[in-house]
C-alpha cells in the first residue's frame, strides 16, 4: 500500500487472503483516490468490520475512493449488517457493486435500497 502506484486505475485483490486490516491498509494508501475500480471479491476475511472501515474512510476524506466506479465484494463474509453500512456510503461515481455468492438472510427490502441509488447492484444474479 505504501508503493509508488500514483494514478493506479485498476486494481484486482481477488482471492488473496486479505482481511479488514488490509482494506484499512489499502484505504491509507497514496493511489486510493485514484481507483476506477476495486476488486475484493473472494476475501472471506472481509466483514461487516471492513465495511465500517471503508465507510468510516470515506466519511473522513471525501477523496477516498472519489473517482470508483466498480466494487467487487463478491465471496467475502458480509452480512446484512454490512449492506446497511454499505447503502449509507455514498460514492460518488459508482456505477456497479457486485456482491455475488454471499448469504444474506434479509436482503430484498435492503437490495431495493441499494437499487434506488445511482449504481446498478449484482447480488446472487439479481440485478
């Protein structure tokens, strides 16, 4: 997190162990205002406490994560918790959050939440 990755667009984390501590690293790091798009997708590491810490980030500093316009949270161990946080982030060029192979018990009324923001929402094949 700490290397010299100015103007980074993509980056792909998929599978590889991360947990909430590494989203705080990731989140402190020099190229996070600079991501089109983020994917932390098979991370089963990643809960409803990394959610926080995202959220958290980008209520600190609005350049956070300011030009996303993909998240990937696909396969990690969120919760409904951690869709209520999520749908109180606000992004402000989010176009697409995938949250697929995830098992939330409550989800539709929350789904329809997310849905009436500006960014089209993928969870288990609804869109």
């Amino acid at each position: 997190s700490k290397g010299p990755f100015l103007g980074l667009k993509y980056l792909y984390l998929f599978h590889n162990n991360i947990s909430n501590i590494g989203v705080e690293y990731i989140l402190d790091s020099i190229f996070i205002d600079t991501l089109l798009l983020l994917d932390l997708s098979d991370n089963p590491n990643i809960n409803v406490d990394g959610i926080g810490i995202l959220k958290n980030r980008i209520q600190e500093n609005n350049n956070v994560l300011k030009e996303l316009l993909c998240l990937n949270l696909s396969a990690t161990s969120l919760n409904d918790m951690a869709l209520e946080k999520i749908n109180e982030i606000q992004f402000p060029k989010l176009k697409r959050l995938i949250m697929q192979d995830i098992d939330f018990s409550k989800c539709k009324k929350l789904i329809d939440l997310l849905k009436a923001k500006r960014y089209e929402v993928k969870i288990d094949g609804i869109i």
